[in-house]
C-alpha cells in the first residue's frame, strides 16, 4: 500500500473511530426527551454545529478515496443512521432525533468540499475571492458573541420554584428569603411577570437568595429555579461542593445554543444549618455572582467576550469564569487562522491588510455595544497575535514556491 493509501484509510478510521466515540457511549442522561422528528428542539443550533464539525473529518476521509460529493453524502447519511438507530434502541442516556441525519450529512458535504476545493490550501485565484468575505463573515460572529451572552428573558408568565425538595437537583437548604430586584419572588405564576421581563431586557438585574443549610452540599442542588410556561429556565441559582453557581436565560440559549453559568468558589467548608447569601447580577458586558457566608465573601465575574464564543460552538456546559480550556480557545481562534491563510495565500500584501483590517473592523462594530471595553482590546490582540503569525508563515512558504508571488 502506498504512503498516500495508508494516509486516506488512517483518516478514515480515525475520523470514525472519533465519531463512534463520541456519539455511541453511554451517558448518565435521561435520554429521548424531544420529539424524534422535532428540528427546533432543545439546544438545536448548539447541536447542529456540533454534528458538522464531527462528521466534516468524516466527509474529507470519504473524498480523499476519491469519491464524488453525492457518495461522500451517502457514506455520512447511511453511518449517521447507523449511530441514530443505536442510540433509539440500546445505548442507554442518547438522545435520537431526525435533525442529526441532516446536520451529520451536511458536515460530511462539507467535508468532502473543504478537499475537493482544496480549501485547506486554495489555489492562488479561489484565495483572492474568498478571503475578504471571510474576515467579514468572521468578525461578524466575533462581534455577536458578546450579544449571545446577553440576558434574554423568554416569553412569560414565569413560574418559580423555590425550595425545591425533589426533582434532578433536590436543594440541599430551607429557603429563607427570595427577590429578584428588592422585590420578593412569588409563586405559580409570578403576577409580575412583564415587569420582570422589562428588567431583564432594560438595565441590571440582581436574584437574591438566602438559605440555611440541611446538609453539606456534594453534588449540584438548586436553590431557586425560574421557569417559564414552556418549561425554559429562565434563572437559577443553586450550590454545589464547591461553591455557588447561577445562570440567566441568554439571546444565545434563546437562539439554540447552550446554556452557561458564573462559579463563586466557597472560602469556607459547607456544615449543616450554615447561612447562606447568593447574588446573582446580569449588566451591559458583565455577570457576577457572590457568596456570602458569616462575613466571608467569595465572588466569580466574567465579561462578555468574543472567545465566549467557543462556549456555543462546541459541545458542553461550561462555568465561564472558570480557566479557559486551551483546546477551546484554539478552537474559537480558528476562523482567525482560516482567514489568515486564505489572506497569505492569496500572494498579495494589500490582501493581507484588507483582511485584517475587516476583520478587527466587524468584530469591533458588532461587539462594543455588548462587550467589556477591556475585555474587547484584549482579545483583539490576541486575534491579530494569531493572524500575523499564521499569515507570516504561509506568506513565507507561498514566496519559496515554485509559483511567482505577486505585491
């Protein structure tokens, strides 16, 4: 077998043996809970982004034998059904639905392009026409992060449930007192619910809870729970063993993503019948929460920021505030390298500029409404950091090529 079979059958196997991985472990999830034939169910968005990026390798493998665009479809098609049917019948905790076929084999299309066309390393005309569309396209998302994490209150009325004792996350505390604003939270519905709605889209907002522990918490515990008539969360705010945490319902989760929430670490070790104090706040570009116990306070602040963007897109639930894994803001840093490369690859140092230049310019136009100031220079460094090196190095290879470089 030559070095290039043994590369396409590696790529295969591996892109597979991912997806596998991936989709066909069992989970500790309650499984179905959507409709199968539901497209706009739960965290669709979130789940359809997720379902590309992991069959896109897929698709690429099934193109690099050669195959045309309508049979690397089908390959992604008949594998997706394959896993949708393991996951209806035997995997315990999986979730089946009709719209994985689609954005399976969409990312297989996808896949398959990306080597048809050589995306990964254009030839010099296709870079030229595609580059500047990209850094827009790019900066646009950027920019939109930092909205995605706004406070987004769903349609009411609103149903809280304080002190719940049973459920997925029993409390582990006797509620002792509940407001959202100063003003005392009420129950099955909340009669004010418009006013809340207003709050939540207008200015700050702050949910306050005390409690006194019936136990140390070891596992995650709600304290309260704002529900609206559909069933969405619209804020919590709970404990687990080691610290507080809370969450607002946000444009993002609203739009199909996933949800996230803000971690205040306790100082303190949890005892039965301690006092606790949680405020959970929600401003233009920042959430904060705070954990007040006997004096001691303990505080997690997080600020909007385009890198929040590797929150949506790739699978999980994450405590913003809590360190950045590198893997994700890798991730969140690839449209920067993808647009980078296409820039450099296009042989030309005004396209190089332009892309940058509408690049930071979209991402600024977009974001600062919604963004930290700070927050947004910050990482725009970082992302002009990541473009000059990409595009440093790809122009150097692209001028030691056999193809003459035009300035």
């Amino acid at each position: 077998m030559t070095r290039h079979g043994v590369a396409r059958w590696a790529a295969l196997l591996l892109s597979a043996g991912v997806i596998g991985v991936l989709t066909l472990t069992p989970s500790s999830g309650t499984g179905a809970t959507s409709p199968f034939f539901c497209f706009d169910c739960g965290a669709w968005l979130q789940d359809g982004l997720d379902n590309v990026l992991l069959f896109a390798p897929f698709g690429l493998a099934c193109a690099m034998f050669g195959w045309r665009l309508v049979y690397a479809a089908g390959a992604s098609l008949a594998f997706s059904f394959v896993i949708e049917a393991l996951q209806y019948s035997i995997i315990p905790g999986r979730d089946s639905a009709a719209a994985d076929l689609v954005t399976n084999t969409l990312g297989g299309c996808l896949g398959a392009l990306t080597w048809q066309w050589k995306l990964w390393w254009p030839r010099r005309a296709v870079a030229q026409r595609i580059a500047l569309p990209a850094a827009v396209v790019s900066g646009l998302a950027f920019g939109a992060a930092g909205h995605w994490f706004s406070p987004r209150m769903p349609a009411g009325p609103y149903f809280p449930s304080l002190d719940p004792a049973t459920g997925p996350f029993p409390s582990p505390a006797r509620l002792l007192e509940a407001t959202w604003n100063g003003r005392p939270l009420r129950c099955c519905p909340d009669a004010d619910w418009k006013r809340l709605q207003r709050e939540l889209g207008s200015g700050a907002v702050v949910l306050r809870v005390r409690a006194q522990l019936l136990a140390a918490p070891t596992s995650i515990g709600r304290f309260v729970t704002v529900w609206d008539d559909r069933s969405v969360p619209v804020a919590v705010v709970g404990v687990d063993g080691r610290g507080a945490w809370g969450a607002f319902a946000t444009v993002g989760q609203m739009a199909g993503g996933r949800d996230f929430g803000v971690f205040a670490p306790a100082k303190f070790a949890w005892k039965s019948g301690d006092i606790v104090d949680v405020s959970l706040r929600a401003e233009r570009g920042t959430w904060s929460i705070r954990l007040t116990h006997d004096g001691t306070i303990s505080e997690g602040i997080v600020r909007q920021s385009p890198v929040m963007a590797g929150y949506y897109f790739l699978p999980g639930f994450g405590m913003v505030n809590e360190p950045l894994p590198f893997w994700r803001w890798l991730a969140s840093q690839l449209p920067v390298i993808v647009v980078a490369l296409w820039s450099a690859r296009s042989g030309r140092r005004t396209e190089r500029w332009t892309s940058a230049a509408l690049l930071v310019g979209a991402t600024v136009l977009v974001g600062l409404p919604w963004v930290f100031p700070s927050v947004l220079i910050i990482e725009l460094l970082w992302m002009l950091g990541t473009y000059a090196l990409v595009t440093t190095i790809v122009a150097r290879i692209v001028e030691t090529s056999d193809e003459p470089t035009a300035v």
